[in-house]
C-alpha cells in the first residue's frame, strides 16, 4: 500500500437519467471504432451490458461482449481476446465492473485503449473478519500509522516483515484465518489499494479484547491511469463517492464535451406535473422503521398509507430486501430493486413509493467520512448512498419521458429526499403528508433551537469537547479503589481495557462483608486531591473517568430490556449489594472522559433507554449517582448469597467498547440537546412568535406569492424576495408549517433557495419581525 495522491485527469458525464447519455456515448465510441479505435465499455450489471451490446449491433459496429452470460470463465475469456486483438483494428469491448476492476491492473496494452465506465462503483470497502486468538498471522507482520485523531489508520508492513508478509499473501491454506490473512496481505501489497483499520478494532484485537478487525480499503485512480482516457457516465456524478474519492486522490475531472453536447436535456421539463410527498421531517433510518408508535410498527403505518396514498392505479416500490415480503402482504404496487440504473420497462408508470432505508452503518460513516468526503460531510454521505438511490428509483417511470404530459406521483419517506428530488424539477409541489403527523407528534422531541447563535454555540461546546477528548485520548483504562466508603483518597489501578474488566469480574468470586460502607468501594473517576481546597473526592477534584457505572434500583429496565437496548456495547452486570433484582452495570470505555465529556456520554446512554420507552423517572436507575463523584461497592457475593455474573460482549460487532470520541461525533439532530447544560447561562430561551393575522387571509397568502414570481431570478433581488415572501406568509396568519410548505412549492428546482428555507423560518420567527 502506497499512500500517495495522484496527478492525472479523467472525463465524466454527469447527465440527468433519461437524456440519453449511454446513446450519446454509444454514437461517440462508434465514431472512435470508424476511426480504427479500441474502446471498452464496462457496465454495473449483465443486463446493461446486454443493452450496450444490442445498441452496438445495430449500428453494424464490431463488437464483443464478455461476461457471465457468453463465457464460462470470463476473465480468462477477457486476457484471451486482449492478447490476441489485432491493434490496428477498431472494436467496442463490454465488460462488468466487476471484471474490469479485477482485470484493470493486468490489462495487456491498456494505452491502446479508450475506456468509458457507465454507472459508478464504489472505490470503498468495509470488511469485518473475524480472527479469535489467530490474530497473530496478521498482527505479528502489520502495523499501524497513527495520524491524529483519526478513526482508521493506515496499515503498513513492520520493519523487516516484508519477506514473512509476501509469505503469508501467497499462503493458499483454505483455513479460515489463513484465508483471511491472505487478502488482508494482497490489499497491503496492492499498490491500488490503501488499506486501513479502525484503531480501535486494531488495539483490542492485539490485547484480545475483541475477536474482529474493521478494515476498509480505498480503491486509488491509478488503476485505470494506464488507459488511453477514461471517461464515466453517471447521473448527478458531482455527488457520488467515486467523484469525491478520487478528487481527494488528486483527479481533476473535466466535463467531456462532445458526448455532454449531445444529451437530449440538460434539464427536467416536466416538473409542474410532479407531486412529490413525503411522510416524515426525521430523516428515515431502519431504526425508525422498526419502532413502534401508536401501539404499530412505523413500517406497518406508512405501508398503509402508501396504498391509501398510490393504490388503485399502478405504481412501483422500492423495499429493503429484507422487508420485500412484508411490503408485497400489503401492497398492490409492482416491487423494484433499489439498484435499477438502465431499468427502463416502467416508462409508463406515473406512481412510485421510495421505502428503502439506504443509510450507511456507523463504520462506513465514519470510513467514508474521513477517506472519500471533505471534513466527514454527512449530507454528502447521505446523497451518494441513499439520495442517489432514490432518484435513479423514480426514473424509472414516466418522469424519464419528457413527452409524457401525465400527472406524476412520487411518495418518500423523508423530507431530505424530497428536497433533494425536488432541486432537479422546477415547479414540482412538495408537501408533507398529513397523515403521519401522530407519529411525529409522539416522537415529540424539538428538533431545533430558534436562535442560530444558540445553535452555534451549542455546536462550539461538541467540538471544544471533542478536541479536548483527543487531548486525553490513551489506551490507559483504571478503577479507583477505596478501603471503605469512608476513605477520600484511593489507590489508581491501570492497565488494559481488558485487564481490568477481567480484575473486575474477578472480585465478585469473594463474599462482601455485612456492614455495607465498610467494603472496598470503586470509581472509574481519577481523582486530584489537590484540585480543590474543600474536598479530595469531590466533583470538582475528579480529572478523568474512565468507564461508567450504572446502578438500578428495579423498575422498567430490566435486565432483559437493558440487554435489548445496549446489545451492542461491552458492559459487565452483577448483582448490588441489596439484591433482590437489583442490578450494577459496568461499562468500559475505550478512552477516558474529561468530566464534562463523562456527563454527555451518560445522557447519551440514557436517551437510548427513553427512545425504547423507558423514561429515566421509571426506569429504576439511581440518578443520585450519575456523577462523577460517586463511590460503588466492589462486586461480590451479597448478604442474600446472589453469585451471578452477566459479561456481555456482542461478538457480532466489530467494535463493542464504548467510544466516548466517536459518540460526541455522532450527536446530531435532537440529541444535540445534550450539549444545552454546558452553554453559558445567558443563552436565550426559546421564543416563538407569530405573526398576527388581520384582513382577508387567502388574499394575502395571493398576493405574496404574485410578488415573488413575479421577481425574476437574475435580477439580485431574488434572495430578498424570497424572504419577503416568508414574512409576509406568516403576517397573513399561516402556521409555521404552511409556510413552509408554500416556500418549498416556490423553491422546487432553486437548490439555493431550498437550503435557505429553515433559516428563513427560523428568522423570522425572532421577536425582531414580530410585527
């Protein structure tokens, strides 16, 4: 692996679906064959390829087609012919993706050769493979390069390895961690790949903590470097990973002119035909879709009102595969995979409903956010991986035929799809569907503050924290341990992560003593004796905490519904010194917390129970010791003669131990409201103010809106306009919400002014524009 960028330029097309970029293609490859030129077409599926190919007969070309569905072995079928072409005689060549990244790097006279890619690929890749105590194979010969703060480092060779290494890579033993170690050797060698590692799967892994390594590899452009050219066809191709990936790599992409001049569009024409509705603000996850609100899983209600909604004429859906099933019980629609470029049977199909949930799992986010996307953008994240999907789905009927004069129905579930939809069709109405808004309102948590300074400061404590997380980042993990309750200076004991969740379980093999305070008490805080004048074991003493105790009195939680609702973090549980039920959690983290950072992560911790239906208040957690300063009698075999231990490590997760780092990362949305305790006490309240509402409320709402379309984009008051036009909506007496549909109505097709509409929103509900 040789992490270098690269200097080289290659060509895209990025057309809208349906203007004919792989027949504008087609006619500029035939053209290059005239002219005695070797061109390769390489496609996502079969069935595209087969569609290239009945093309390129057609227009007399010589063409070959090599995959699965002509040859039995067809990668040996591709070097074959390459080696035996004439190089004087012009061709069109089609191939898979698959086969071309396989082959690319073997390629006999690739310079000879005009390469056109249509339809991206991915350039990452997420493996988890599990290693037990075999680690070693991999581990004895790797290592990795530690780069800041960052989640996944690079995986080089160890100093004098490189022999031992080479051994491994060509080790063709079909055992299960040999075989492992065998591609994770070919990826280091790749000089097309960069390999990496989560770093704490790494250190874990090494420490026998967990049996699974996070690797990610990064394909580099130089792959293809030694073709002629290469240029890649793709709908919207500023917004997929590739782009991104590659750009970061040092590819400049130029736009190809003469295949682009030639599209039938340049834009979507046909927008004031489309509806395009959506059921939720949240953004739509499988986690939303398997709760349950109203006494109904939300999938069940929003399959209801997709038929309610489409049913009755024909439409198309796209369902997660493993809720296909669940979708064709209800629905009356025709089921579509979410991987449909080139599907064109559906041309005259007006309706269709988006029900996938395409959203990365936390490790890609966070692999691609630091590998392929500037700064981890997660709206870019979200539009390669779910956004994209999405539009290519409706594409596929009638809103691909600019002639078709139909109305159009388009229904997904949420509105960060509908937006993105709706900046590609200007004059397309958005609105939201009045029908889910019991579940929102029973979700009810406010999702914003009204003051952007607010949100900004907010935003300012997460990454004051964050930074100052990475200031105390270590592999260091310790328990404070007191004689007696009553003692106010301990002794620290450090080591491991998994050394002391080993010499915790350890103690419970001994029997407490009946006098309760006088037992051996722990803490996960470090405490600084000298830190404040009054106290040694105080709040204001603590320095770091390392893990999280948390103590359950008996209620809602129970050991069952804990294990439900943290299945997929490492914790330890024994018995309190009570019993009866009564419960102690032990959570390791993987880096000690400051203590403000400690408080966060509790809440965090906490929510998760509240999002399952277990508010704090009932939950039978002992809120008086949610603080850094509490003292927690050692595990051991109560009075009541309790002996049980739970260790639950999911195996089945790639990394278990709670990473404060990245939970600070990973706040977003409502749960920002965790941050609110740390702001300065000035911080403004929460005011809403509505606008009054006086004189003819339908003429007013006309009026406004006659002014805005009557100002003329390009005049540079536009911007102005478009405020104007909220205030004077909200001054009519609209609700929020109606204004808000009006804006977005107006702003179908003007992406600038669809980003601008919660700022607008938020604006002119200040007291300043009050009246």
């Amino acid at each position: 692996m040789t992490s270098t960028t690269t200097s080289q330029t290659f060509y895209y097309v990025s057309a809208l679906a349906g203007t004919g970029k792989t027949h504008s293609a087609l006619r500029h490859a035939a053209q290059q064959v005239a002219l005695g030129k070797k061109v390769a077409v390489a496609t996502p599926s079969i069935a595209l390829s087969a569609e290239w190919h009945r093309n390129a007969v057609a227009l007399s070309l010589n063409v070959t087609l090599i995959d699965s569905s002509t040859q039995a072995a067809p990668w040996t079928a591709l070097m074959n012919h390459l080696r035996t072409t004439p190089t004087s005689t012009g061709e069109l060549l089609i191939i898979t993706h698959k086969t071309l990244l396989t082959m690319a790097a073997e390629w006999p006279r690739a310079g000879d050769w005009h390469l056109i890619v249509d339809e991206t690929f991915q350039p990452t890749e997420m493996s988890v493979p599990r290693l037990t105590t075999k680690h070693a194979i991999i581990t004895d010969y790797l290592d990795v390069i530690a780069l800041g703060s960052n989640s996944y480092l690079p995986v080089t060779v160890r100093h004098g390895f490189h022999g031992q290494a080479q051994a491994q890579m060509i080790n063709k033993d079909e055992d299960g961690a040999l075989a492992i170690a065998n591609g994770v050797f070919r990826a280091v060698f790749d000089p097309h790949v960069d390999l990496f590692v989560d770093r704490n799967s790494w250190h874990q892994t090494v420490q026998n903590v967990s049996p699974r390594l996070l690797f990610g590899t990064l394909l580099k452009p130089s792959l293809l470097g030694g073709f002629r050219n290469v240029t890649v066809l793709a709908a919207m191709f500023e917004d997929t990973a590739l782009y991104h990936a590659w750009k970061e790599q040092g590819v400049t992409w130029t736009p190809h002119k003469r295949i682009t001049k030639a599209l039938r569009y340049q834009t979507h024409g046909n927008g004031n035909l489309l509806t395009i509705e959506y059921l939720f603000e949240r953004n739509w996850s499988k986690t939303f879709r398997d709760k349950t609100i109203n006494k109904q899983l939300v999938y069940d209600q929003v399959l209801d009102i997709v038929e309610q909604r489409l049913g009755g004429q024909p439409y198309l859906y796209v369902p997660n595969l493993d809720e296909a099933e669940a979708a064709s019980s209800k629905l009356s629609g025709q089921n579509i995979s979410s991987v449909c470029h080139g599907l064109n049977t559906y041309s005259g199909t007006h309706r269709i409903a988006f029900l996938a949930a395409l959203n990365p799992t936390s490790d890609t986010q966070r692999f691609q956010g630091q590998v392929v996307f500037t700064a981890g953008d997660k709206e870019a994240i979200r539009n390669a991986c779910y956004h994209q999907s999405v539009y290519q789905a409706v594409m596929r009927t009638s809103l691909r035929n600019p002639d078709d004069k139909s109305p159009k129905h388009i229904v997904v579930m949420d509105r960060s799809a509908a937006d993105y939809l709706a900046q590609f069709f200007p004059g397309a109405t958005v609105l939201a569907n009045p029908d889910t808004a019991g579940v929102k309102t029973t979700l009810g948590r406010p999702a914003i503050w009204d003051y952007k300074d607010q949100r900004r400061k907010v935003e300012q404590v997460r990454q004051k924290l964050i930074a100052e997380q990475n200031d105390v980042a270590t592999e260091t993990a310790w328990l404070s341990t007191f004689p007696t309750k009553l003692h106010a200076v301990g002794e620290c004991v450090d080591g491991s992560v998994a050394l002391i969740a080993e010499a915790y379980k350890s103690l419970m093999r001994e029997p407490l003593g009946l006098d309760k305070a006088m037992n051996v008490h722990l803490s996960p805080t470090l405490f600084d004796p000298d830190k404040a004048e009054k106290t040694k074991r105080g709040k204001s003493n603590a320095f770091l905490i390392s893990g999280i105790f948390l103590d359950n009195d008996g209620g809602t939680v129970t050991v069952d519904v804990f294990k439900e609702v943290l299945s997929d973090v490492r914790w330890i549980m024994t018995p309190t010194f009570t019993g009866s039920g009564r419960y102690r959690v032990y959570i390791p983290t993987s880096t000690p917390m400051t203590p403000q950072a400690d408080q966060v992560v509790r809440k965090l911790l906490l929510q998760r129970f509240e999002d399952a239906g277990h508010p704090v208040a009932g939950s039978g957690f002992d809120t008086s010791k949610l603080n850094e300063a509490s003292l927690f009698i050692r595990p051991g075999i109560n009075p009541a003669g309790d002996t049980w231990l739970l260790d639950w490590f999911p195996d089945d997760i790639a990394d278990p131990i709670l990473n404060p780092l990245a939970m600070l990362e990973g706040v977003q949305g409502t749960d920002m409201r965790v941050f609110d305790a740390l702001l300065p006490p000035e911080t403004p309240k929460q005011v809403v103010v509505a606008g009054p509402v006086g004189g003819n409320r339908q003429a007013r709402v006309d009026h406004a809106l006659g002014e805005y379309q009557a100002t003329c984009s390009g005049t540079g008051k536009r911007n102005n306009a478009f405020f104007v036009l909220a205030l004077k909506l909200q001054r009519a007496g609209l609700a929020r919400h109606e204004v808000e549909q009006h804006l977005r109505t107006v702003a179908a097709g003007e992406a600038k002014m669809v980003r601008r509409i919660k700022g607008v929103l938020t604006t002119i509900q200040s007291p300043k524009y009050a009246t």
